[in-house]
C-alpha cells in the first residue's frame, strides 16, 4: 500500500534479562537519532511484526519493537512443555517496558498499542505517565470481563456455527462453562497431541472474526503450531486473570494521564473489540482524539486504517520533539 512506509530492517538488536529467568528480544529501526517509540504488540503473546514498522515515517522515528515474555524472539518460549508462565503478567509488562527504556537511555517516549497492545500501553502509561510524551491507541481494549466475554460468548451469535465448533472440541463436561479455563487447561497438557489441537481449535474460532472482513488474510505464522501453542497459551492465562486488573481500572485511573496527547484509531465494524470501549474511553478521556475508520474492522493492515494510523504517527512527528513532552 502506498500510504505505508518502505519495508526496513532494524539497525540493532539483541536481548534484555528482565528478571525471573525471562529475556525479551528488542530491535530498534529507523532513524538511531529520532523521537522513540516504542511498539507494544497484540494477542497477548501475538509477538512482534516488521510490518508494524511500516506505520512510522523511518527518518524521523526511532522504532523500538519487542517481544513480550514466552512470545516470539523472547525466552523461554511458552510453547516449551514446562512452559511457567506465573512470571508472565501485566505488571511484569510494565516492568519490562521500563528496563527497557532504562537500557536504551531513553527519557520518554511515544507509545504505541494495538489491540491488547492498547491495554498495555494504557496501563504502563498510568503507572509512568511522566515516561510517555504521547499515545497511539488502536483497536481499543482495556480487557475487562465484559470483553472477554464477548470475544468467547457474545460473538457467537454472528459465528454460531464456528463457536459450536470451538466449544465442541472441550470435553463435555465444561462445555457449559468457562471456556477459556476449560481451553487453559488443554492447552497446559504436556501431550502434544492434546495441546497443539487445542491451540489450533483456538485459532481456527479468533480467525472467524478475523476474517468476516473479505480483505483480510491470516499471518502465515498462524499455520505454524509453536506459534500457535504460544499463543493460545498466554491469552488464555492472561485472560483467566483478567489481566491482573480490576474491573475498570484503567477507566478509574484515567485522570493520571491528564495532559498526555492521544490519538485512538478505532474501526466502526470491528467485531472483536466493538467501538463502544473506544467511546466509553473518550467519554472519560475528553483531551484524547477518537477517530472511527467507517468500513473497517480489527486488522489495522487493511487500507484505510493504515491510512489513519500514518496520519496519526505524521501529526506526532511536529508534537512530539526528540522524547520529550
């Protein structure tokens, strides 16, 4: 598409111990003297895309990219059978977001999430509003109950036949239940048998949503079973947790970032994470700027939300000066 970028490949990189036996792959692209912005990825545990670099003008942006803990580059991977995830939450997140900036010398930054992404960057910005000079927000989430509720409930009126698929392939005795505790607990079966099925089934019930829009494709990761092993892993432990968040917490604790200029790109037809949180959020947040992309749903590659995410990383390069506020 011609409203991106040019493809690039990162200037440097490397990994970071973070702590808890974890280290995080890093990668920096772009302009080594630019304003930094740091990439917070989806899924959770979707890792890093070079493609997400392509939504930054390279010579004014330093582009700061890792993967969260167990995901892509980062070890251990979660796909690993004694896979431990109990030093993987939010909060360890966050932590890992400050080393980094610690070890890359940078003051603040622009920070920019996509889908639970977006959560992540919300809440590391709460937590260290001095650290961030501006937000780009998009596909908005904040992880409440309700969300995940729609996303493993409520979408089921518009894919019954997928959803039956995706309960189906539980045992029969939690299929009336949780079914991201029932698919949690599949997925923690050392039988590869068992696990690499179970993330399959999980993806071929996300990749319904994904792919109602007639332009969307799935990445080709998602046919390679460690990645999706991962994957389903640490969405289903981050959602069984709810994230680690109280319910509403990033709306209640909103006035910390008074002052923070934000750009939240959301699509009118996304169906995994409906415009009502992204509206719910600008109500609450009058001073951050919503802008619905009509005709668009969650995938932020389809043109005309890449369009509105390069307009939005364009207008910070004039407001945001060399990381600082």
């Amino acid at each position: 598409m011609k409203t991106l970028y040019p493809e690039i490949e990162p200037f440097d990189q490397g990994m970071l111990d973070v702590g808890d036996a974890q280290s995080i792959r890093w990668m920096q692209s772009g302009n080594p003297d630019g304003i930094p912005v740091v990439v917070l990825h989806g899924g959770p545990g979707s890792g890093s895309s070079a493609s997400t670099r392509r939504f930054f003008d390279p010579e004014h942006y330093r582009i700061i990219q890792f993967d969260q803990r167990g995901c892509g580059g980062s070890l251990p991977h979660a796909s690993e059978p004694e896979a431990d995830l109990s030093a993987n939450t939010t909060w360890h997140l966050v932590g890992d977001i400050e080393q980094l900036r610690l070890f890359l010398g940078i003051e603040c930054w622009l920070v920019y999430g996509n889908s639970w992404g977006c959560t992540l960057a919300l809440v590391y910005a709460e937590v260290h509003p001095e650290r961030v000079a501006a937000l780009i927000v998009v596909g908005v989430t904040m992880t409440r109950q309700s969300e995940i509720d729609w996303l493993y409930n409520g979408l089921a009126r518009f894919f019954p036949e997928e959803w039956e698929r995706f309960r189906a392939a539980l045992p029969e005795s939690e299929r009336g239940g949780d079914l991201v505790t029932a698919y949690r607990h599949l997925l923690r079966n050392p039988d590869p048998a068992v696990h690499v099925k179970a993330a399959k089934d999980w993806h071929d019930w996300e990749s319904a949503s994904i792919l109602v829009d007639p332009r969307a494709t799935l990445p080709g990761r998602w046919f390679d079973s460690r990645y999706l092993t991962a994957r389903a892993r640490i969405i289903t432990h981050y959602f069984h947790h709810r994230g680690w968040l109280e319910e509403g917490q990033i709306l209640r604790d909103i006035d910390r970032l008074a002052g923070i200029p934000c750009t939240m790109i959301q699509g009118r037809l996304d169906l995994e994470a409906p415009v009502v949180t992204a509206w719910e959020l600008s109500r609450a947040w009058p001073a951050a700027r919503l802008v619905i992309v009509p005709n668009s749903a969650h995938s932020p590659a389809t043109l005309e939300m890449a369009a509105a995410i390069v307009e939005a990383t364009n207008e910070f390069r004039t407001i945001v000066v060399a990381g600082k506020k």
